[in-house]
C-alpha cells in the first residue's frame, strides 16, 4: 500500500471514530505538501464537515490529532484552516526501503489463471520496402506498451501482421523482373528487405517517366497518363495472375518475401523486438471475404447494384462502408476483419490492442463497430493505441521517393554517435566491451527519445539531442545507473538484505517517496497506454538520485548505520531504474 493510501485510509478511519461516519478513502486521498508549508502529505478536509458539523480548521485538527496518535506513518501534523498537512514517520520511510529492497518484483504484478488476455499488434510492415523511422517508433511503442501490460498483471500477446500481398508488391516483383537481371541479396552483398526496396523506388522512378513521355506525347492530363500507362497494367496483371494462384508468379512472390523476411528479422533483433505471432494478409483476405458474405446473408451488410459490399454504419454515426469491391476483391477493412477471425480462433482474447498511427483513427471505429457486429466479443471494447507520427528536421518521408530514414541505417548511426562521444569514457575498456557499451547507449537513446514524448503527440526526432548525457535522455539515465554499480562495486561487504538502522534525513526520505512511486507509475502507463510516463518517471528518479549523490557521501560516510543505509538506497534505486528501462526495451550497462 502506497503511503497514499495509508493517509487516506488513516483520515476515513479517523472520520469514523471521531465522528461515526463512514467516508470513502478516495474523497480524502493527500497530495503533495506545499512547499511553504511544513509536512510531506496534505488532506483536504472539506469532504467532511457535514459529518464533523465543525470548523474547516477545528475539523482538520480533530483528524491530524487521531491519526498521529493511531497512525504509526504519521508522526506530527499541522492544519491550516481545511488543510491538514501531515509529516511522515522517519521510521515509515525505513521500513518502506527494506520493504522495497526485499521485493524482488516491486512494482511489478504477476499474471495468473484468472488474468485477462491482452494480444497487442504492432509493426504491420509491407514486404515492398524495409522499416524506417515511422516502423521504428510503432515497434517500440508497441513492444513497450506488451511489456508494461505484462508487468499490469496481464496475460500479453505480442502479434504482427504483415502486408505481403496486394499492388505494391506486385510492383517490386515487376520491377526486379525487368531490370533485376537475377540479383539476389547475396549477389548484391545486401539485405533483402533493403534490396527488395530499391525495386520499389525503380518501378516509381520508371513509372514517373512513362507518365511523363504519355503526357508529352500524346496531350494526356497526368491522370489520364496514370491509367493507360503499359508498365502499371503489367502490375496489374500480375496481381490478378497472384490471385488466380499463378505458379510462376507465386514462385516469384514466395521467393522475394523470403528476402524481405530475412531482412525483417535481423531489423527486429537489433531493435530488440519481438513476436509470439505473425500472421500474413495472404492468409487472412480470403478469412475476411468469407465472414463478410456471410454477413450479408445475415441481413448485417447489403450488396449494390455493381455487385459491391457495404455496411451502413449511419445509425451509428458513420457512414457506408466498401467491404467487398465490384470485382469480388477485398479491402484493408476485409482481410482486417479475416485477421481477427483468425486471432479469436488461436487465442481466448479479451482486449484486444492495435498499435497503429492517428491517420487511421476512422478504419478503427469502423472496425470495432464491424467486428462487434459479427460477434466478436471483443470487439467494441478493441483499443486503437493511435499514436502521432514522427518527422525529422528536414520534414516527412516518402517511401516511393526513397527518402525515408531506413531503420538499420538510423541504428547504425546511433551506435556509431555512442561510439564516437564515449570514446574517453570507454577508454579502459576492450574493444569487445566499449563496442557492447556502444550499442547499448546508442539503441537506449534512439528508444527513449521516442518513448518519453506522449504517444499521441506527433513529434520531431533529432538524433544529436537524443544521445546527450545530460538532460532528459536514455543515455543521462543509463549513466546514473552506471555509476551507482561502480559504487556498489566498491563497497566492501555491502549486503542489500541485512537490516538497516539510520533514520533517513529528508533528502533520502524524497528520494525513498520517488522510489515507492514507480507503482503508480507502472499502474498509470498500464491504464492510460503511455509508456512515456515509465520514461519520464525513470528521469525524474535519476534526477532525484544525482542530487543526493552530489550532496552526501556515501563510500566516504564514516557513520556505518548512515553508510549501509545510503548504499541500500543506491542499490534500490538502481534496481528500479532497470526495471523501468526494461519496460522501454532499453538495456542497462554496468560500465560507462
């Protein structure tokens, strides 16, 4: 129970017997003692003067007498007309650190049989192109919000969807096919993904040019060149022979994908992201047509005219929905609707979260109402994560015009900017260790500097403020950690079981309060699907640590009760700054 909670709990208990009324403990839930008043936690005592029938300040001083003569974590109080401003017990805070140090999982709950199942997608990579900086931050929001829901108490699975079917691949595929002459990732000393992408760009690139020559030539508007240009009827073509199940074209399909796979996964491990499930639209379309069909011989869906699809979403406050095109042919909302068919047969879901930017805000609402409508149970209650996007200072990315910040190149560089700043740093380290430190410190600042910003917020991404040692960074962070291991090491016969006797002075006592209040951060990130506030939590307790670092002696300290007391703290505080960090997929060196 957080001291929170104890305060409130106390001040309904006092209410009780003071008064014989029973209060519920969150109408007297204590804040922060103003810093020009004395004491740690204040309650408002307002709720309750109809039940004291007395003055606000009478009042106050009726509940801070019970409570610090019955409430041991209360050790004095003061009131200021209907504020009660309580001081915490020294000896709470004592208590509180060895209750911390001896939970192994602090902060942390445990799923059990009886936790609820919570699958969350994230990733959704199309097989035409590798990730780049918009992937980049998707992964991480979404491998950290399954970490933070696993340490909720949920039971979590992690998914991904790939887009390996439709136009845009068929675009690839033609191009490497015209002007390939039977590259292979090896042959080109290059990953798949990577290879396969630049087939993407080729086949824009040519496409650009013979809508230009049309236009030139023949006087046709740019829409007009778009239609009857020969190279977008071949992947038309294609697409139409991959449907049809095409044997040749298949072979080419499966072949490709198998490179952008290859090139997937060694993007995934270096980002130190993970799935329990992948599932491919090839597999789902087809899932998606038939739950529609059967929806529209259920009266849940209507057919027009041209033979299409619709759903009318008006009653609820949308509009008509395509489903199925004249054609037969499915779209995003279909083979959506086959994937969660699928997900529901494979697991006992019961939340279901999809990591997926703000620009599809729409698709989701239509989507939950649709699946709900097809009875998945689910399905209302789906949560959108609708995060905004991510630009660079020179402005958005374009993948058809290659212009996007591809993933392993932005790794690299990261990796490389750790090195080249920490080269001092690392001086006594081997090459071995100082290039693990670097990638570390590299991934951990590329990691926080997307994660501590609000999810929903679009953001700008600068890789020279993200890797400064100073400040609001992964990198501050992951060296606080550091040098509290380095005093660790150094403290002769410390054990962070034995008992401890000092009494905190007030800076280990703020400094214990923010350890205690990784609870409520966790808690919080869990309800509110914000990894942001574990990063900025885990900032605010490096802080917190390097100004008592700076102001007391701990190896130094000659009082041994003081001495043991202050490395307990420091080896607390570390411990939970791993945790949070764990929370973000960020890695913790020893050294720096």
């Amino acid at each position: 129970m957080t001291i929170e909670n104890i305060i409130a709990r106390g001040a309904a208990d006092a209410v009780k017997a003071l008064y014989g009324a029973d209060v519920d403990p969150q109408t007297l839930m204590p804040s922060a003692t103003k810093k020009e008043f004395e004491g740690d936690m204040t309650v408002v005592v307002f709720p309750v003067l109809k039940m004291s029938r007395k003055a606000p300040e009478a009042t106050a001083n009726e509940i801070g007498e019970w409570m610090a003569a019955n409430v041991p974590a209360v050790e004095k109080f003061n009131a200021v007309k209907g504020f009660l401003n309580l001081s915490v017990s020294r000896n709470y805070w004592l208590d509180l650190l060895q209750a911390i140090a001896a939970d192994q999982d602090f902060g942390l709950r445990k799923a059990d049989e009886n936790s609820d199942l919570v699958m969350v997608e994230y990733s959704s990579p199309n097989t035409n192109k590798p990730l780049h900086l918009g992937h980049v931050r998707n992964n991480l929001l979404g491998y950290s919000l399954a970490c933070i829901l696993e340490a909720n108490g949920h039971k979590v699975v992690k998914t991904n969807i790939v887009n390996d079917r439709g136009i845009h691949i068929c675009k690839s595929m033609l191009a490497w096919q015209k002007w390939g002459d039977g590259v292979t990732p090896e042959s080109a000393e290059k990953k798949g993904d990577h290879l396969i992408g630049d087939f993407y760009v080729a086949f824009d690139r040519h496409f650009k040019d013979e809508v230009r020559e049309l236009m030139e030539r023949d006087g046709l508007s740019e829409e007009e060149a778009k239609e009857k240009s020969p190279l977008m009827a071949e992947a038309r073509e294609m697409l139409r022979k991959w449907e049809q199940g095409d044997p040749e074209v298949r072979a080419l399909w499966e072949k490709m994908n198998s490179w952008v796979y290859a090139g997937f996964d060694e993007t995934y491990r270096r980002l130190g992201v993970s799935f329990d499930k992948i599932y491919y639209e090839s597999d789902t379309y087809l899932e998606g047509k038939d739950l529609v069909l059967k929806g529209l011989d259920g009266g849940m869906m209507y057919r027009k005219e041209d033979g299409s699809v619709w759903a009318d979403l008006t009653a609820e406050g949308l509009d008509h929905k395509l489903l199925l095109r004249a054609d037969g042919t499915s779209v995003y909302m279909t083979q959506d609707i086959g994937t969660a068919k699928l997900r529901y047969q494979d697991y006992p879901i019961d939340k279901m979260v999809y990591v997926v930017g703000n620009e599809q805000n729409y698709h989701f609402q239509v989507l939950s109402l649709l699946l709900d409508r097809l009875g998945f149970k689910w399905g209302k209650d789906l949560v959108h994560f609708s995060y905004g996007m991510v630009e660079l200072p020179e402005g958005k990315m374009k993948s058809r015009e290659g212009t996007v910040v591809d993933a392993d190149d932005l790794i690299d560089t990261m990796i490389g900017s750790a090195a080249e700043m920490s080269a001092e740093r690392f001086a006594d380290m081997s090459p071995e260790e100082a290039a693990e430190v670097s990638r570390m410190v590299g991934l951990g600042a590329l990691k926080y500097f997307l994660l501590k910003v609000d999810p929903r917020k679009n953001m700008l991404f600068n890789p020279k403020e993200s890797i400064d040692f100073n400040g609001n960074t992964g990198p501050f962070i992951q060296y606080t950690y550091a040098r509290i291991r380095s005093v660790l090491r150094k403290a002769e016969g410390f054990d962070p079981a034995a008992p401890v006797t000092g009494v905190p002075n007030d800076k280990e006592a703020v400094l214990i309060r923010k350890i205690d209040d990784f609870r409520n951060a966790v808690a919080d990130a869990g309800r509110t699907y914000s990894p942001a506030l574990v990063a900025n939590y885990a900032y605010d307790l490096a802080k917190e640590y390097n100004q008592f670092y700076h102001d007391y002696s701990i190896l130094r300290e000659e009082d041994a009760d003081v001495r043991n007391q202050r490395l307990l703290i420091s080896w607390v505080v570390a411990r939970t700054l791993r945790s949070a960090m764990s929370l973000l997929g960020i890695e913790m060196p020893e050294r720096m």
